[in-house]
C-alpha cells in the first residue's frame, strides 16, 4: 500500500488494524451473545456510537437522529459538545447517553454542565482531556470557548461533583490509564481523537498495555477507525469492554438518518457475531486474546 501521508495517525491506526490477523477455533463453538452490560444496564451489543457534535450539516437535527438510530438498535450513544437543549432533545429520545464534556477553562461551567447532564438523566458523564491543547502547544479554544489542561486534584474534583460515573476520553498511554484510576474515574475510552496529534500511538496498539494497568476495575471503551464488525472484534479481543464508531455511521446518518444509524450499528454487530462465532468466543467477556496474531511477527 502507497502511504501517502506517513504522518497521519488515522492512516497509521487504519495500518495497524489491518497488520492483525484473526485465528479460527470452531470445535465447541456456539451462537454467540453480543450482549453487554454497562453500568446495571443491558444493552444488545457492544457498538456505541462515537461523542460526535455539530452533526446539522451532515443532517438536519443529526444529533438527534443519531440517538434515535442507538435507541433502535438498544445501543449506548454518546454526545459531545452541545448546547443544553441539544442535550435535553438527545436524552428525550429515550436513548441511554454518555455525555462528554470539553476541558473548559472555565471549571465552575464544568460543574455546571455536570449538573445539567444529571438532570437530563445521561447514563454517564466524561471529559475529552485530550482536547485541552491546540497543535502550537496554546491553550485550545473551541466556538470561542478556551479549553485547557486539567489536573489529576481537579479531575477528582470533577468526579467527586456527581453521582454518574465519569468517564476519561482520551486516554493514550499507560500513565494516563493509571491517573484515570488514581482520579476516581469509572471508565476511560482509548482514543487519540481522529488524529489530533499526528504519529499517535494506534489505539489498539497501546491498548493490551493500558487493559493491563487498567485489570478490569473500570471499563475501557476505543474509539479511532472502527468501520466493520472485524475492527470491533479485534478491539475487543485486546482488551477493550466495548467501542464507539463516529465516523463510519456519518454517510448512513446522510443518506437514511435514525434508520440509516441503526442499520449500520446492526451490521457490524452482525460482523461481530460471525468473528465471534467462528472464534470459539461465546460471549464478549470471552473473546480469547490469542486468537490475535500480528502479520509482522510470523
Ligand atoms: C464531527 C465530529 C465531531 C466530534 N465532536 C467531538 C466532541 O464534541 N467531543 C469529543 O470528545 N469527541 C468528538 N469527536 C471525536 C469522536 O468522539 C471520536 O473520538 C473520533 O471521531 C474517532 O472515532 P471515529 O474514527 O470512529 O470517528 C468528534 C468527531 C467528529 C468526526
């Protein structure tokens, strides 16, 4: 393959995942259960879909139908930068949604927007840290808003503010994985957010040594490049509890709306279930890692 761009960490990740190759194990396998259980909720499949905002000029009112299609699907949905009554439209759909919050430099609007979540009844609430930054090493500003980076007291502060678990999106290094504990948060998501940063670790690269600082105490959701079931089967085979998919269901959001997002969630739930079948893996807690076998060590 001609790489174009060496640099880009989407195209890097996008490498990585197509370097690991899957084993077969067919004797005593059975139908496998792509149920996944989250915070004493269940849900019908470990595909969520990604925190994504500002989805008007994919679709009008996408967000909105984003959700809609993970409602329909029994999926967990995410949401990102939005106003209030974005986040009240979204949580109205009935749809259980994680709502990850920016590092605003402003902590007391942190606490607010934590507050506003909890009472929208958001399943969970998050904070994108790696978005603090902008690529000259200058505080970020979003729409106006400035961002900046924040501390493990202040992380604790966040979490210690509320009742939902927090979770850490962001998280690209063992020291990070092991701050995301030390700060209370009750989940991290891998992620090194579309290439924000270019040579980013591939998320599934780093993420056997994350799972392992991690030893199943909290949940460790990816993100970055999952486009099939293929992709979430090998996330979830190193390490991750389940993933989010942001960018593969924008053009079934363009073309067929809540509809369009539910059917691309199915599908590669669907893809999973056939990995997951002919892989002896019963269950998503049981996907036997060494089933993974990376093209360039054979
Ligand atoms: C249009 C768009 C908007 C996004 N907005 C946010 C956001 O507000 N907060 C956030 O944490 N991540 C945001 N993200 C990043 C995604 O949550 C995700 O980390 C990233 O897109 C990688 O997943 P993907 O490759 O499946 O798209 C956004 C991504 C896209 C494409």
């Amino acid at each position: 393959m001609e790489r174009s761009k060496p640099w880009d960490s989407d195209q890097i990740t996008r490498d990585y995942f197509d370097s690991l190759l899957v084993e077969m194990r067919h004797i005593d396998a059975v139908i496998p259960s792509t149920k996944f259980e989250l915070y004493g909720e269940t849900f019908d499949t470990p595909v969520m879909m990604a925190a994504l905002s500002h989805l008007n000029n994919i679709r009008e009112n996408g967000m909105v139908e984003m959700a809609r299609g993970a409602h329909a699907a029994n999926a967990v949905n995410w949401v990102g930068m939005c106003d209030e009554a974005e986040l009240e439209a979204i949580t109205a759909t009935g749809a259980r949604t994680i709502c990850i919050i920016k590092p605003y430099a402003d902590n007391d609007y942190i606490f607010r927007r934590i507050e506003y979540a909890e009472r929208c009844g958001v399943l969970a609430v998050g904070m994108d840290i790696d978005h603090a930054f902008g690529a000259d090493g200058k505080y970020d500003v979003v729409l106006g808003e400035k961002m900046k980076p924040k501390s493990l007291p202040e992380l604790r502060e966040f979490i210690k503010s509320t009742k939902l678990p927090f979770i850490i999106k962001g998280v690209l290094s063992g020291q990070d994985a092991y701050k995301a504990l030390e700060a209370g948060a009750k989940g991290i998501v891998v992620s090194h957010h579309h290439g924000i940063m270019s040579y980013a670790v591939p998320p599934l690269f780093i993420l056997p040594q994350i799972a392992k600082v991690i030893n199943q105490q909290i949940p460790v959701f990816v993100d970055c490049g999952i486009m099939s079931g293929m992709d979430v089967f090998k996330a979830l085979a190193l390490g991750a509890d389940a993933v989010s998919v942001g960018r593969a269901v924008m053009e079934p959001l363009r073309n067929n709306g809540s509809e369009g997002v539910r059917d691309k969630i199915v599908k590669m739930t669907e893809e999973l279930a056939g990995v997951m079948a002919r892989t002896c893996s019963r269950d998503i807690r049981n996907i036997d890692p060494t089933v993974i076998r990376h093209r360039n060590g054979w």
